[in-house]
C-alpha cells in the first residue's frame, strides 16, 4: 500500500467546503472552484455526531477505520489513515485498505496511549499502479506499448526528480532510461516495466499529485482499562463504626475495607464526605426535622467546617482521609468520590460568593424546589450568574484538590440539572491535565439527555438497567446499548441498587431476585455496581409502592451484621471472581441474546475473540425468583463453530457442573432455590 | 408557540465548535468558554451528510423539519424553524411544536419557490412560560406566591422595555404593576398573573436571554413538479424519415411529434443533434471502418460544421431546431438534448485547444481507451489540464447556449468518467442563473458513485431496473431507493430499455415482456422513459448474450412502421392516461410492497393523501411473460381503512373490470395474453 512520505499534507477543501466556491470574475461569472478536490471521501468511521463529540475506546484497543473513498472514471486509488497520538506533535499514517464486497477502505492503528485521538483519511491517485495495470492489460493483448513505455518513463522520472538521497535517485534514473532508450525491443522493456522492484519504489517515491483529505478530523477519547471494566461498592463511611449509635470514622471505614477487596470489588465509591449542612438538615426517614443527634442527608454539602473540599469532622480529617485512600490503593483498589454541586444553607459559597446563586426579590437566595416539592436544605448553584467564569473554575478546583489527594474517580450527581456547557469544558479542562480520571454520570433522565452527558465527555453512566426486569426489556435494552449508536460512546454501569432505588422486584422477590440481579448486572455489562446493604438483601421500603428505602441510610447511621446467613458474599467473590478470569466479561460491546423457548430464562452469550485466548461463556439466567422454570435454548453452533450433531461438553462456572450438550436446542433448568442462573464455558 | 421577533439572531457557537474553547489566562489555565450554548440541538432532519448536500423537494411540497431540542433542569423551551428562501434577502420563521411520544420538535414550510433554500433550527428558554406553569402548580398546592408574582413582575419589566410602541408598552407596564402594587391579596393577583392575554403579550415580547442556534444550515434544492413526475420518450430525429435510406431532418422530428404527445409522453430526449465525425466514423453494427453513408455514432462529436454548439448538418439548422423546440412546447412537452463532453478527431477544440486534451509522449492526442478495448473515434478531455478554467467555462457555454434555444432538460452521458468538482460546479452554476433545468444523470457505474453524482447536483438518475426483474429483485431495489436514505436525493428515472440496453428478459419474453416491463416502470416510478423501438417490441440483439441491439439505431438511420400490429401503443396512451390522473402514481416515496403468495406476482401499493383528494392503487403485476399465474394477495386493510371482513370493490383502471374483494387475502389472475397486471383502485 503506498503512502506518500508527506507527512503534513496540507488538507484541500471539499467539495461542499465554501472555500472552494468563491471565485468570481468581475462580470459576476463563477469561476471553476480553485482547489477543488479530486476524490470523494464519505462515511468515515467510527464518526459521532460528524464528528462533533469522540468516540470512545480503552487503552490496548485497536481504532478500526473505514470509509467510502472514489473518484470519477478507471484509475486505482490509494488511500491511508492518517492520526495524531496524544502527545504527539506530528501526524502519523497507516495505510488503508480496499475490501471490494462492501465497497469500503479499512485500516486501524494501536490506542497505546490515554487521551484525545484525533484521525482523518487522505486518499489519491495511484498514478503508477494505474499505468502499469493499464500496460498488463494492453501487453496480454498483444498490443504496441512503445508509447506506453515512454509515459511510465516520464512518471518514473517524476518520481527520480523529488528523491533527495543518491543511491534512490540513480536506481530511479536508471530505470526510467531502460524504459526509454534500451536497446531491447519494447516488449523485452515491457518485462522490465512490470519488475516488482520498480513498483515498489515507485510506491514509495512517487508523490499524489491530487491528495485529498477527508472534510473532518475525528476524535477518538482514550481511556484506562477501569473506564470498561470495574466492580463498584458503594458505601457510607459514617456506617462503618459497626454501631448505629457511633458515626464511623475514616478509621472505621479504612478496616472495613479488607472485606471490600475480598468481595472482588475494584472501585469504593463513597457518597459525600464534605460537613453535612445544620439548618433545615432533613430527619431519619426524609422528615421535615432533625432531631438531635441525627446525621443529615450527605448531599447537604457545606457547614461551619468547610464546604466541598472540607471533611465533615465527625468522619476526620483529611489526612485520615489520605490514609484510607492509601488502604484502598494498597488493596488493589481506588476510591470514588461523589461530585455533587450544590449547597446547603451553612456553606461557605453562601456568605462568600452571593452572586452564585439565585436571588429572589426580597434579597433572599433560593432553595432547590421541583413545585411543589421544596427542598429548603439544598440551594442550587446559578451556572450561568455575572460571575460565571469564577464560579466554574471554583467547581474545577475542587475536582483538582480530590485529585491531588489520590481520588480519580468522581460519580458525579445529577448532571442533567447543570448546563451541557460546564460539564463540556471541566470535563475537557481536567481531562486535559489528568486524562485518567473517570466520571460516571448519574442522570435519570430522558434517553436523548442521558445520551448527550456521554457524548460530551462522561466516561460512564448510569442506566435504567434497575428498572428493566423482563426477558424482553433486557434483551432490548442491551441490544441499544452494546448494538447500536450508543456503543462508541455510553457506558453503562448496572447498579443493581442504589441508595435511591429499591426495585419492586427486589421488595417483592427477596434474596432469591438479589441472586438473580447481581448476576445479570456483573454477566451483562463489565461495569456493575452494589449499594452496600444489597449482600444482605435488604429489601424494605419507606412505604408500599415507593422505591426509597426504610430508614434510609441516607438520612440515618447504619450497622450491619455481614455474617448473617442471607449473606450473598459468596456469590459476589464467585461472580467477581469469573469475571477476572473471563476476558469476555470485561468486554461491552460483545453480547448477543439467543433463543429461550422460555421466556422466564434469558439466554446470552458474551464472546471475546482475543488472539490466543478466545473466550466464549454462555449465560443462562432464570428471572423468576419465585419458581424453578425449565426450557430449551438455542446455542449459536456456527458461531461457536460446532457441528450440528456433535456432542459437547459445557461447564458451569458457578458450580463446576459438567453438562454433555449436542446441537443447537438443549435443555435448562434453573431452581431459585439452588442457583440463579449457569454460566457456562464450552469445553473443548 | 413563542417566536422572538428578532428576525437575524446572531447564532451562538455550540458545544463543540473551536471558537466556544478557547480563551486561556496567562497561566495556561482554561477560561470557561466565552458564549457557550445553552441549549443542546441534535439530528435535525432532513439533513444530507450532516448538511455537506442539500436534500430535494419540488415546488408546493412541505418541507418538514425535526430536531432533538434539551437543555438541563425543568425549563420550558420553545424552537424555531429559521429558513430563507431562494431569492429571499432576510430569515423567516414558523414555530416548531414538541411532540412528547418522539421527543422531537417538528415544524414545516410550504416550499412556493425553486431554488436552494436554507434553513436551520433555534431554540431558546421560554422563561415566562416556564415562571408561569411553576406558579400554578403552587396555587394548586395552595402555597404561598407573593415572591414568584414580583418574579414575574421583574420578566414584565424586562419586555416593557424591550418594546418601542406605546400601546403595548403602557399595557405591560400595567401588567407589572398590577403583579407588584395591587392592592388585592397575593392570590387575587395570582389570578391575574394567568390571564391569557398577558401569556400572550409576553410570548410576543420577552426576548429570549439564551438563543441558541443549531450549528449547521441545511439546504434544500427545489425544482419544478417535472423534476418528479415525467414521461420521457427517446429518439433519434436522424430515423424521422420513415425511409432508412434518407437521413432525417428536424422537420421530419417535428412531424413525428404529434404521435409522440398522443402516447402521452413529457419529455422528448434526442441524443446528440451535433455534427458527427467522419475520422475513425464507426460503421454499422459498431463495425472499424465506415461504408459510404454510414451516418456513424451522435455520440462521435464535432466536424467540420462545429462541435457541441453546432447541429449535424444533415438535420437542419439552428432554426430547424428553435421550430422544433416550439412544436414541441405547442403539444406540452419539452425537448431533452444529450450533455455528451467528449470530441470526435474533427471537433475544433482537437485544433483550438489542444491542450484541453491528453497528449502522448509522441505529440498526439489520446483517444479513449478502457484497456485492452480503444475507441478511436472519441477523445476525452483533460478537465485537471493547465488551462482548467477556460475548459471548465466553456463546456458550462455549451449549457447556457442550449438554454438560451428553450431546451431545460439535459440527460448527461456517463457523468462517472468526468471529475465529480466539474459537475459540482457546473450543476451549481446553471442552477444558480436557470434554477428550472433539470440534469439527468446517464452513469451506470458502483452504487457509491451513482448516489454520489445525485447527492452533488444531479436531479434525476438512470438507475438497474432494467437488470431488477424478480420480485424480490424489485422489491429490494425500490424499498432501497423509496424509503432508505436514497429517497431524500436520489430521483429514480426507470428507462425500460435503452439504444444500450435490450434486456435478456425482453429477448426471451419478447411482446407480452415489454408490456410488463412497460406496466412495472410506469407505476413503480413516477419518472420512467421509453427509447423509440419499444413500443413495437424490437428485441433481437447483436448476438446471443449481448444486451446490444441488431442493426443498432447508434450507427444506421431506421424507419419503422408504427401501425404495425405488435405496436403498444394502446397500453402506453392507456398507462399514460392512468399516471396523469392518479395523484399516488406521481411521487416517488409512497410505495409499499405487499404480500403475494405466489411469486411471480408483485403485488404494491401507491398512495397520495393528499387533502380532499385521497389516492390508493394497488398494483398486481405477472412477472412470467410466458404463462398464466395466480395468487392470493394480502390486502393492507389497516392502511385502506377497510374492515377486516367487510366487502368492498376494486375497479381495475386498464380494463375497468370491477371485483369484489373481502377481507386481506383475495384472488389474482393474471394471464399475459390478456393483461400484464391489474393497477386496482379502491371504490368505497
């Protein structure tokens, strides 16, 4: 494949690009555009939005481009990637490649390096591949090629001209004077014309005299491998002291941190640890009051101690906190913090920066309401005051103070409630100088909002996976999310619950549904999340039909008995445990759903096609928590590459449990009471 | 619908245009952009390539516009369609309505212009409106208002003194004192803060504080109703004679005229009328060398009368033509002439411009060559050659010369062979002076190419049907081109045979072939065109497997007796008549398929749901011209609004045989020594 040694091309205009279009004579002619170009590049790919917004991809991963290229008329065309690393000042190119079933050029370079990609397409003519498969042509035909001779010698001379260095230019000229002047007859020359060696350095030195390049340049975001694949835990450190009546510390919450890594979690994810607002602070179970002694709701950020980079004192201090950081890390884990703009009424910004927030005609500020809910311990920031640039760059500040105490992980809270335009420019502001860090947006809200958040720069995102039960809802929801658009740019993470979200399934299902969503959640997607509690089945709402729970640890202090019976610890070290050691779990866009004569068993396959260690599991889940259900399912043979009569044997992950299969319909039975679900890996 | 009168808002830059970014302090430190958007507009539609290509419409279509309009938070919005009109000097708006189930705003304009339209999308938040929802829901829950009545006494405030005229602006005034001074109780002024007519004096007034504007204009091409709906006939004046040994005139053409208007026809296309050259004149049957008489190809052209504004003597003069032209527009159709930019070795631009054309090592010109085949009478020319403008301009004269002799219709001879930016230009600058001329693209080539020439310029396109003749061939080619992205650029033109193409289908098939063929291109497609010879089944070609003619019309002068008794005359006048008279046979994208359980029978629908004047057809067409078939066909009864078991009659509009039919599956014969089809239309 020839790629020209130019290695900053200059782009030339489109043929939609106004440049191109405006040259006039005085009599108000148009005249033929300047430059215009000679190739139609169209459809590259992977594109979002045109080019609006990146892609996105894991650091190790290969970026396959593809794209529509061609001109008028016969002649060969050439084409190359052309894409710029990270760091990098210079363009790099790697050569593009014909497939002449699906009409398209393809191509892909290594992502060895986290950050911002960007790539385009140059393509050209290939003058000399043109003129020596017209000669072929004209010589098996047995016509005179004298001429022909003549006009390949005039392209090697065009060649030999722009070589610099000796020896190339001298084997370039003496090729183009064989082609002139030998004494041979023409069709001895014609045998030398077609010598691969002359091709090849013509390849090589023979410049585009028409390269073209593609109208956009296109971005692709490059994460560390945690952006795709993380096991989360989240979890209140004043829960931690194993006593309702004592808010844990930083101490506390640094001990119960072993058990964390022993469930095979790779992310603690901590809800606010900033002074919980005084006035109006909200009683246990959402009341209006507090009584005396009750902790507050975390997300009332801001009190006499400090607002969004201070450290609620009962918790400690922020060296307690570095050190807890610092026992994660040795664990082999990182810590979340979560990224909530908003303050309570004893936060500092109040008294300090007014003007950041909404004044009402009485001079008062305004508290959060949704009308007619009020929320009078919470006052929104106004994004979009007089002071705005001071008021951003403060909201960038505390990102970076948590990041230089070893935090690179913020779930951030509500983002749909703030402007598209300041998470755009803090999330390219800090990614700029740490582009490891990850933010995980958490926006229920309308698919078009939610989608947007990731487009412009969220690395992750929470989903309506909680709320999605049935075979169909699944299989729908999955295919959106790992088949269709949103795979080059959303990542989901399936929390199976959250502080704020008890599923009537669970309330009603109990332990045997916890089972049965734990498993979906870390076999579906390679980012799943638990709200501490969900091991222990804990399943009691505030009231019938609400999703919030009873005595809700977000407005009281919890102690939990981790060694109680129901404990589902054994099920999250096993899941987590297959996940580890399955590459196609840590995979998202690798799902297919296949038949279940059953619709109370889903049936899917997750595959990893990794050079040297393929991975094929296959999943088979029962949704009913209530009754053992039985069904056949039907394994992809052709996919997995077996025959369609020959025995084979499949192995349950979970239990070790061996099954002989043959075929594509075999059987499945699943009892809540014993296993939630197979997966299953074929044995070879 | 709120619409601010601010009739040229200046657009804001969006989220991802550069401009939004780049504002750093001396430090390095990223400023927060200085005019970010406020509001995300997404996927409006209809949009060609991201806006790089207008989309087409004819004349009195609506033209529908859709966006993805959201923004954070709970504000009420309201959107803009901003549209400027071909000649128009200033933006015009019409509101766009959210359509909660798609979660899209959606808007139209009635297109009353030809030419290039422009339009994009604004949105911005609807602050009073949204004040207003937020107070009645407090009402509703009997809170307290007496601050959000000064709140919108404050947004009064704001558009009173936007308002320059007096009436208004004492009204307003009055309004905000009323909210802020009235002696009444807070919820008597509340009462009078709903009041309509002051919604109604704010939505006109208020302007809005965060406009912001979609990132692209989009455009739309418009052309006259023929761009559409047109039947076009194809012939030879040089056959006019009715005496193979005389060479017809444009007096014979004109003569011949009257028969063509009678079969119903729109559009006369002629191929080339110029003077034919005599160098390397091919002879009959595309023989080397010419016998004395041989008129040669009227694709070889320019001789020593002229080239590409010139007229074969043989025909006539410039005058001839300019009566011609006329008798044609008396019968209400237009004349076609062919855009053939290619020269014989005697057309004066070989001596003129020499360079104009590709020179070999030796001195002399390239003719054309596809190797190892040559075509010695025809060189091509050079359009990247040094002198590019003046080459480019003067093939743009040969238009404009043809224009100015009434011709607004030019079928375009393998466009694919010439560079795409020459077509661009060319298209665009006739357009831009003769926004009425309609270009056909004649470029059988690779699908990517043939979209691509219809996406840049061209308004009608030659397509395969000639090679789609099963039904499911059929089916898959029109839903590609009816319903898939094709349908917004690409307008289908169904030549049922042409002087280059005699389908094996119509050899094999013979008479009852052509009148399917005939039956399948006049309803599939509302433009579809005949080449003279048709309509008496000439079928035999220049040897078995060859989809050339026998005595090709290309190299002889034919005469051809159109009383003879095979003549189709009866089905063309016939279908002609059906097409003038049934709105839903004269668009292009409102064609479904239907089931037919046999098949051989193709079995569709066209529709028009025009206002007051509904149009349903349905269409059941035998395929096999060589044997009776029957089926039973699926009624779309849902579609016709026809109850599921109720009788109803279909009348066919080619016999006006009547049936009663009853519920979805019905009965079809259809036997080719009677009729090719039915084409049914519902009578209630």
């Amino acid at each position: 494949m020839a790629v020209p040694s130019s290695s900053s091309p200059s782009p030339r205009p489109t043929l939609s690009s106004p440049q191109a279009r405006t040259r006039r004579t005085s009599n108000g002619t148009q005249l033929p555009p300047r430059k215009p170009p000679h190739i139609a590049i169209e459809c590259v790919s992977p594109s979002l939005d045109d080019g609006r917004w990146a892609v996105k991809r894991i650091l190790g991963d290969s970026l396959e481009v593809s794209a529509d290229i061609f001109k008028d008329g016969h002649d060969i065309l050439a084409a190359r990637l052309r894409y710029k690393a990270p760091s990098a000042a210079d363009w790099q190119t790697a050569p593009l490649v014909f497939d002449y079933d699906s009409d398209r050029w393809t191509g892909g370079v290594a992502l060895d390096a986290i950050g911002s990609w960007t790539f385009t397409v140059d393509a050209w003519t290939d003058r000399f591949g043109t003129w020596r498969a017209q000669l072929e042509k004209k010589i098996d035909a047995g016509q005179d090629v004298s001429l022909e001779l003549l006009e390949g010698a005039e392209l090697v001379d065009t060649a030999t001209h722009r070589v610099r260095f000796g020896d190339t230019r001298r084997e370039l000229a003496q090729w183009a004077s064989r082609l002139k002047y030998a004494s041979a007859a023409w069709h001895e020359r014609a045998r030398e014309a077609l010598d691969l060696k002359l091709l090849a350095l013509m390849t090589q030195h023979l410049a585009p005299d028409d390269l073209t390049s593609y109208d956009r340049e296109l971005r692709v975001w490059v994460d560390r491998e945690r952006a795709r694949f993380a096991a989360w835990y989240e979890m209140f450190p004043r829960s931690q002291s194993g006593d309702a009546s004592r808010h844990g510390t930083f101490a506390d919450a640094e001990r119960a941190l072993a058990r964390v890594a022993e469930l095979g979690f790779d992310v603690v994810y901590l809800p606010p640890i900033h002074p919980v607002g005084v006035t109006n602070r909200k009683g246990r179970d959402n009341t209006l009051t507090a009584a005396p002694g009750d902790p507050g709701s975390p997300w009332a950020i801001g009190g006499p101690a400090g607002g969004h980079t201070a450290i609620e004192p009962q918790l400690g201090t922020i060296d307690d906190f570095d050190r807890f950081v610092a026992a994660a890390h040795r664990l082999g884990m990182e810590v979340a913090l979560d990224y909530a703009l908003q303050c309570s009424p004893d936060h500092p910004w109040l008294r300090e920066h007014p003007d950041w927030f909404f004044a009402r005609p009485d001079g008062s500020l305004k508290y959060a309401e949704n009308p007619p809910k009020k929320y009078e311990d919470i006052y929104p920031l106004d994004f979009w005051c007089a002071d705005r640039d001071n008021l951003w760059m403060a909201c960038r500040d505390i990102l970076l103070f948590w990041i230089s105490h070893g935090v690179h992980t913020f779930r951030v809270d509500n983002p749909h409630t703030k402007p598209f335009a300041f998470w755009h420019w803090v999330i390219d502001e800090i990614h700029a100088r740490h582009p490891e860090i990850i933010f995980l947006s958490e926006a229920f809200t309308r698919p078009k909002r939610m989608k947007h958040l990731a487009k412009l720069g969220f690395t992750q995102s929470y989903t309506y996976f909680t709320w999605r039960t049935t075979a169909r809802e699944l299989q729908e929801y999955l295919e959106e999310l790992t088949q269709r658009p949103p795979r080059e740019y959303l990542r989901p993470n399936f929390f199976a619950n959250t502080p704020d979200i008890l599923h009537a399934y669970l309330q009603q299902g109990g332990r045997p549904a916890f089972r049965v969503r734990l498993l979906l959640a870390g076999t579906l997607s390679p980012l799943f999340g638990l709200y501490s509690g969900f091991e222990l089945a804990e399943n009691v709402p505030l009231k019938p039909g609400s999703e919030e729970y009873v005595h809700s640890e977000k407005y009281e202090i919890k102690a939990r008995d981790w060694r109680a019976p129901e404990s589902l610890d054994r099920d999250i070290v096993r899941l987590n445990r297959i996940r580890r050691d399955n590459r196609a779990l840590q995979l998202a866009d690798n799902l297919t759903f296949h038949r279940s004569e059953n619709d109370r068993i889903l049936f899917y396959r997750k595959t990893s096609a990794d050079v040297g260690a393929p991975n094929d599991l296959l999943m088979a889940v029962n949704l009913d928590p209530a009754r053992a259900q039985d069904t056949m399912v039907h394994v992809p043979l052709d996919a997995l590459r077996l025959g369609a009569d020959t025995p084979f044997v499949v192995e349950d992950l979970l239990t070790g449990a061996r099954y002989t299969w043959r075929g594509s319909r075999n059987y499945v039975r699943l009892d809540p009471r014993e296993e939630p679900g197979h997966v299953l890996i074929v044995r070879r």
